[in-house]
C-alpha cells in the first residue's frame, strides 16, 4: 500500500479547498489535496454563478453582506478574468413588500454598499423584458463569476508551486495518533487502490460531506442539507443580475452567465447526499414565481435543470427556515474534541471563498509555526490556458478567428474543437486524472448546449476512442455515464422545443447507437 507524506492535507476540491491549496502553497506549505470526485463537484460547481454585492443579505444577516461587499472587490482584482462585471438591479413588483423597498437603501448603505435609486421606467430602459408592474428599482455591484475557471486557476497555481492533486480519491478513515490523526486511508475510485497519506495538519473542506468526514474521526458535526435548484435558460434573458426585493423565496435571482441566464433558487431539506436532484415541482415553483419578476420567463426555452446543497452547520440554524440561516462559514478548530491537527471549514458563499481559505490558513499555519503571512488578497491569479475553456463564447471566438483545416469541431452548439479536447487531455493528466468525457465537460463547453450532448458526446468520445484514452468497452459505459447525468438535468424541463430535443436524441442513441440510457 503506497503512503504519502505532506505538511497539510486538504479534503475537498471546491472553491474553498483549490483556494487553500493556493493560500498555503504561496507561504512556502506543502500540501495534498484529496477530493473524492472532480474539481468542483459539490456546491461550487452547482451555484448561481453570482458575485454577490452583499445586497441579498443586508436583512437578515448584515455580517456577511460586509464580507461579500469587500469580498467582491478583492476578486475583481485578483480575478478578474473569471468575472463579467455586469452589475445587478433590485426590484419589487406589485404585490411586494413595501418596507424592503422602503429600507433597502439606508440598510445597503449601513453595509458600505453602493446603491442607486433607479426611476421604474429608466430600469425598464435598461432591461425591458421587467415586468410593467414594477414598482421600485435599485441597482447594485452584482456581477457573474465562473466558479470552474476560478478553482481551476487557484489549484493550477497550486500545482505549480509543489501542491499534489488527488482527484477521485476518497477518504475511507484515519488513525489516530497521540495527539490526533496519524493516518488518513483513501482509495482511488477509478482504480480501486487504497494508499494512506501522513499529514501533519488535515483540513476538512468538503462542504457538504464535511460531517460525514468528521465522523469518520469520530467527531459529531451535524450538517444540514439544503438543496437549491436552478434553470439555464438557452439565451441569455438579461444584461445584469436581477434580485426580486423581498423576503428570500423561490426563483429570487437571474443571473446572466455568458450566452445563457440561470434562474433560481429553491431551498428543500434533503437528508441523502446521493439524492441531489432537481425535481419537477421545483421547476414548476420558480418559473410561477419568477414570471411576476420577469414574464418572459414563462415562454423562455430552457435547456437544463441542476442543485447543489448549501452545506449549513446545524448549530447555526434556530428554525424550520433554512433561508433564516446566516450565510457566514464556521471555522472549527477540533483541538476540543482531542485532534490538535484537525481543521473543519464549512458553509459560507462562493464568494467569501478567498476570506475562508485564508482564516483557516492562518489557523493551520499558526499550529504548524509557519510565520509567511496570506498574500492572496493582493496577489492576481494567474490566468492559464487549460482554465480558460469553461467560457462560453471563448472557442468560438479564437477558432473562427483561426483554425487549422483538421481541427474540426467536436462540440458544434459550442464550437469546441479537437485542439481544446487535446489542451484539455494533457491538463487533466498533470492533475492526475483520467481524461475521459465527464472530466473534459466539466473543463469546457462540451455537453453545455442546447442538444446537452446529444451530438458532442458521441463525438468526443469516438475522438477519445481514436486516441487510444478508450477501450471500445470502457468507451460506450463513459457516454452513458454521460447522458444520464446530462438527463438529469433535462428530465424536470422536458417541454416544448427542449422536449422535442429530447425525442430526437434519443432516437439517435437508441436507434442509431443501440445506447439505452
């Protein structure tokens, strides 16, 4: 059995975990990072996509809307590349709340966030497809973020200065040693193979997952699940981010991301971390909702359907309302319970994810008597070639503008060609993956569009196949495995044109391909 050894081993490959990887690995700390499926699997690849201002929680929890204010503008310093700074509009219609509209401003200004008051027609000016019943406007420093593009930029840099990246690579358990744990036991989902790692500090970053980690060292962390769901519209509905002032429900938020808008989110307790799905009736509840915001919605085409769960520490919650929760993260140091080297970090934005990758840093390091002060408050992330292909638009541009005649296109609702795949496969293999066609979707557009892989799928694959990365056996389970998590995304927004989609694909891969998903 092969064992490794680092100075701090971080569990979970989220936002959070790729941003420690950094943080350490600038102060000179050599680290591993073990995350049980890819880059993003949990609730950073499954959110708005949203940078938040800070509006959304002047309300009810004025802490955290501070942190996303002065969080937002560090990463459009340091990350800008990963940002569309769109801005965002706050509006009420007919029917809402009057005080919020009446508090908005001042509680926004008690935050130090800039607000503008906007007339009602000059707001329909600039988004016309508001509805008529509006009735206050306000306009904030939203803006859009690509969480892949900012966690692979984070863990590349990482990589780069002497981190160690484990993708599917789960942990089983630990042994506890004298003063905590000794060793962690994992084992590689791809191969089987179980190996160890001996760390002197362990994080325990795994958002969701992260009580089940704990309890495999025998700590009692109850995390609840709370799943929200959104839609991806196939065009993009907006030019800026759209919040409905009011109390958080249901389809409160558009966001504009690339050539598409996604529209959410619910919140429903789930208590199965295998069982995150959206659901029918979800979809039903935010397009009711979100048509009295926007009516176009309502006969807008929609291509997908995906959740995420909202990891929150269940000690932070007084009630039934997970809405009610802060939107702060916990920070737990597991010294108390007899683990001097055990850090938890949990709960949380997308967008504080740079703040609570450098608290736990700091407490990590003080332990571990590491002095190098956090410099990823200033310090620009690089950006690098095989992040920048989860753009929407990006291949389109650079291969229309130039292409060699071979390299055809293997994702055409996308325009990605074979030459992205290629970057795409060598990247993945440096970060000691297997290339396969979840792991190259997940990296760029492929699958993203309006057939959701109906046609680049198959593609893809035959490429990977051709290359000699598949075995005619291992190809056709990948193009499965594939589908059915493309299906279900499509199954709660099968209607209309989408649902027309749906039939032709799958007379193509079942009639044509014998392939039944």
């Amino acid at each position: 059995m092969a064992t490794f050894e680092t100075q701090v081993l971080i569990i979970g490959g989220g936002a959070t975990g790729t941003g420690l990887a950094r943080d350490l690995a600038l102060r000179g700390v050599k680290c591993i990072l073990a995350e049980q499926y890819d880059i993003n699997a949990g609730a950073s690849g499954a959110n708005h996509g949203l940078l938040h201002s800070g509006g959304r929680y002047v309300f009810t929890d004025p802490h955290s809307a501070k942190e996303c204010c002065d969080e937002a503008n560090i990463l459009r310093k340091i990350a800008a590349d990963c940002i569309e700074d769109c801005g965002g509009l706050f509006v009420a219609v007919e029917g809402d709340d009057e005080r919020y509209a009446a508090d908005f401003p001042a509680l926004c200004s008690e935050c130090h966030i800039p607000v503008k008051t906007v007339d009602v027609k000059e707001a329909r000016e600039l988004e016309p497809v508001l509805s008529e019943k509006l009735v206050a406007a306000f306009m904030v420093e939203d803006a859009s973020i690509d969480p892949f593009k900012l966690s692979l930029e984070n863990i590349t840099e990482a990589q780069d200065l002497g981190t160690e990246l484990l993708c599917f690579s789960k942990v089983i358990g630990f042994d506890k040693g004298s003063c905590g744990i000794q060793i962690t036991h994992l084992k590689n989902a791809l191969t089987g193979e179980e190996f160890t790692i001996e760390a002197e500090q362990i994080i325990n970053a795994s958002g969701a997952w992260a009580g089940i980690i704990a309890g495999l060292a025998g700590i009692p962390l109850n995390i609840l699940y709370s799943q929200g769901s959104l839609i991806i519209t196939h065009n993009r509905i907006t030019q800026r981010v759209v919040n409905r002032l009011r109390t958080s429900s249901n389809a409160d938020i558009l966001v504009p991301g690339g050539t598409v808008s996604i529209l959410g989110t619910t919140s429903v307790r789930i208590d199965n971390l295998d069982q995150i799905r959206p659901t029918i009736e979800e979809v039903d509840a935010m397009l009711n909702e979100a048509s009295a915001m926007i009516p176009a919605l309502e006969d807008a085409r929609y291509i997908r359907a995906y959740a995420g769960v909202r990891p929150l520490v269940s000690s932070q919650s007084a009630g039934g309302d997970d809405r009610s929760v802060g939107r702060g993260f916990a920070l737990l140091d597991h010294a108390a319970d007899g683990f001097d080297n055990f850090t938890t970090i949990s709960g949380g934005k997308l967008t504080t994810y740079r703040l609570m990758a450098e608290k736990t840093a700091d407490l990590v390091c003080r332990k571990m008597g590491v002095t190098e002060p956090c410099v990823t408050r200033t310090k620009p992330l690089p950006s690098n070639r095989p992040a920048k292909w989860t753009e929407p638009g990006l291949a389109p541009r650079l291969w229309l503008k130039h292409h060699d005649s071979d390299d055809i296109l293997l994702c055409e609702c996308e325009m990605v060609p074979k030459s992205v795949v290629d970057t795409l496969i060598t990247s993945i293999r440096n970060e000691n993956g297997h290339p396969d066609l979840n792991t190259i979707g997940l990296r760029s557009r492929v699958g993203k569009g309006a057939c959701q892989g109906a046609f680049c799928g198959p593609r893809v694959t035959s490429y990977l196949y051709d290359k000699e990365i598949l075995s005619a056996d291992t190809a056709i389970d990948d193009l499965r495995k594939f589908l059915n998590r493309r299906w279900k995304g499509q199954h709660p927004i099968l209607w209309d044109r989408q649902l027309v989609q749906a039939e032709f694909s799958e007379a193509i891969h079942c009639g044509l391909f014998g392939l039944e998903v």
